[in-house]
C-alpha cells in the first residue's frame, strides 16, 4: 500500500520532551561523547521518542515500518541542549516522493524550548522499500 501523499504537510501534536540528566549520561556513554554537556545527537532521542513515534503510528499514513530503511539524517542546531530542561517536540510531513518501487519519506522535527524558541531541527528520510 503507497504512502497517502496527501498526508504531505501534516504535523503531529506538539509532545513534551525532558532531557533526563541520567538518559543524557547513557546516551553520552554510548557515544564516547566525553567533553561534557549534552550531546548534540542526542537531538535524536527527542526526535523518536516524541516525534516520529507519532508518524509511526498514523494508519492513516498507511506506512509498513518493517519495510524501512534510514536512508538520511540532518541536523540544524540553534543552541545546545540543556540537562534537565523540557523540550516541545513536533514532527511535520516534509515531503513524500517516489522513485520506482522505493518512497521516500522526509520528516522535519522541530524541538522548542518552553518559551517557544526553537532549539534544533531534525530531518530524517525515510526509505520505503516496495513490496518484492
């Protein structure tokens, strides 16, 4: 089943994010990431968690995740992350395209703080692969 392109635009409910000083020293373990503060990938934590979660579960969608693949990933950072703070997470529908039997679908993550001020954007393409 393709993905509704007219779903194209969509966002998704505004979700509260908190940067948990304990997920952050995981995370930063996992990473090596060793000068301290909060990792600036670790924008991708909030982006599953309170974002693309939601698109996941959209049936309206009509997305097959177990035919996705991660195809890209970028980031656009307007200040780092605090420990402790509390993050507004959207995700919007950039754009949906197709190219043979393969979707792409392009997502935009906006984090915000809780004065509204936007503290990084994410954008995930994902591939969908066609049935075989």
């Amino acid at each position: 089943m393709p993905l509704d392109v007219a779903l194209q635009g969509r966002t998704y409910d505004e979700m509260p994010f908190v940067v948990e000083p304990e997920r952050v020293r995981a995370f930063a373990d996992a990473v090596s990431h060793r000068t301290g503060g909060v990792p600036p990938t670790f924008v991708t934590v909030a982006e599953h968690a309170a974002g693309v979660a939601s698109v996941i579960a959209d049936t309206e969608l009509g997305l097959d995740f177990a035919r996705v693949v991660h195809g890209e990933q970028e980031y656009e950072w307007h200040r780092s992350m605090r420990a402790g703070e509390t993050l507004r997470v959207a995700t919007t529908i950039e754009s949906i395209r197709g190219r043979g039997a393969m979707e792409f679908l392009t997502l935009r993550t906006d984090l915000r703080d809780v004065d509204g001020a936007l503290v990084a954007t994410a954008r995930s393409t994902l591939i969908v692969r066609g049935a075989s």
